[in-house]
C-alpha cells in the first residue's frame, strides 16, 4: 500500500489536501511517523480565516511540538473533535479517521503531487 496517496495534494511541510468542497486537510503518514506517539493537536476554530503558508495551529508528540501550516486560504468549515479527544488517531490513520480541519477554499497555496512530495520527503510511493 502507498503511504502517499496520488489522490492528494501535499505540502512541503507535510500536510494534504483533497479536492473536497470543503477540502479536507491532515498530516501525512511521513509526519505521523516522524512525531511519534502523538498526544494533542491544537486546530483553529471553526469560522477562522487562515492563510495558506501561515501557522493554524500544532501537534504535540512524546518526542516534539511541531507546527501546523495552512495548505490553503480560505475559512475553516469543521475540524475533527474526534481527533482532538483522541490525538493518537493522526498515527493510526492520517489519511483518514485522522483528519484535522476541512476548509472552503478561496485560495490555493504551493502545492505538490504526491511523486513531488515522495521525491521531496523521501516517502515510499510504492
């Protein structure tokens, strides 16, 4: 199984992005794996404004703290409450119980196919 999708789009900090409406937005497998046993997400609030490339918030591990960063502009229509009650399901699945925010998009920021991102990171496409 890839543990990158060719269905997202990735940013260079990690992060996917779906083409939903609103787009859904997490941390890859590659970040997962880095932070270890992950144990709080901090997300923006529903209604926030966030900008793409700007910090919206962070993820705490056993071993770091890492920043969230905004893979889009736009308003964040839900986050995942399941997600912030129990962190450890950004480990478990990050494609996908493991969601953190959707997002009604008005602007795109730099974004990367997933051979860009397997390229970039190091990740095992295959």
């Amino acid at each position: 199984m890839s543990s990158v999708p060719d269905t997202l789009q990735y940013t260079a900090e990690h992060e996917w992005l779906d083409g939903g409406d609103p787009a859904t937005v997490g941390i890859t497998a590659t970040a997962a794996d880095a932070l270890g046993d992950i144990v709080f997400v901090e997300l923006p609030a529903v209604g926030d404004e966030i900008v793409a490339g700007a910090v919206i918030g962070e993820i705490e591990s056993t071993k770091s703290v890492s920043e969230l960063f905004a893979p889009v502009s736009g308003t964040v229509a839900e986050i995942n409450g399941a997600v912030v009650e129990n962190p450890a399901l950004v480990n478990s699945d990050p494609f996908g119980e493991g969601w953190l925010i959707k997002v009604t998009v008005t602007t795109r920021g730099p974004l990367l196919s997933a051979g860009e991102y397997e390229a970039m990171s190091g990740a095992d496409g295959h």
